[in-house]
C-alpha cells in the first residue's frame, strides 16, 4: 500500500503476485484501503477484483477469494461495495462458476456464502 501511495501503479504491485494469491491480493489491498480510508485505492482494489475474477473463472482461486468475502468468516465492513461487487460477479457468472469444481464443492458443503 505505501508504494502505491509513493506513485507505484496498482499493476506494478501486482507483477511478483502468483496466480494463485491475485484475488487475496486484491482483497487484501481493498481491506488496507478500508482501513485507512483511501478511496481511489479501494475503487482500483474493486476494478481490479472484478477483471481478475472474470479472467481466472476456472481456477479455485475465484471460489476461494469469493469465499473470503462472502462467507462465514467473510469480514464487517462498513464499505461492503466488494463485497457487492463479489455477490453481483455471482450472480452474472453462476453458470461457469458452477462448473468450476471447487465453488461447486463449496457451495455444496455450505462454506461459500453465509
């Protein structure tokens, strides 16, 4: 976050993420942002949430990430707009996220939405 705040771009921060944790990178930038009341950081956190999802649809990477938000142990916010953002990808998407093995099995089990 203190390099983006220095100048650094958001996709600069993002080029030594791994696949695997992009979207827990763009949860977590949106909960610092939160935090620290920084809107511009928390709007590019959501954009960049949204792309990610939508590129990396067939990877367990999506379930686990909307996991994160929108289940059990899903954070409080007071800005639930990634959150909103998470639901509505949901919503759009349902068709291929269903197909995607882990949402699938996570939905089953009752551990994606609470």
């Amino acid at each position: 976050m203190l390099r983006y705040l220095n100048g650094s771009s958001y996709k600069d921060l993002k080029l030594n993420v791994s696949i695997a944790q992009i979207l827990d990178f763009d949860i977590g930038m949106f909960l610092l942002a939160h935090q620290y009341d920084i809107k511009c950081l928390r709007s590019r956190a959501i954009n960049h949430f949204h792309k990610d999802a939508e590129n990396l649809i067939c990877f367990d990477t999506v379930a686990r990430g909307i996991r994160r938000l929108l289940g059990p142990n899903a954070p409080r916010l007071a800005d639930s707009s990634l959150q909103d953002i998470a639901f509505q990808f949901c919503m759009e998407h349902v068709e291929d996220l269903l197909q995607n093995q882990t949402f699938h099995d996570l939905l089953r089990d009752g551990s994606l939405l609470n």
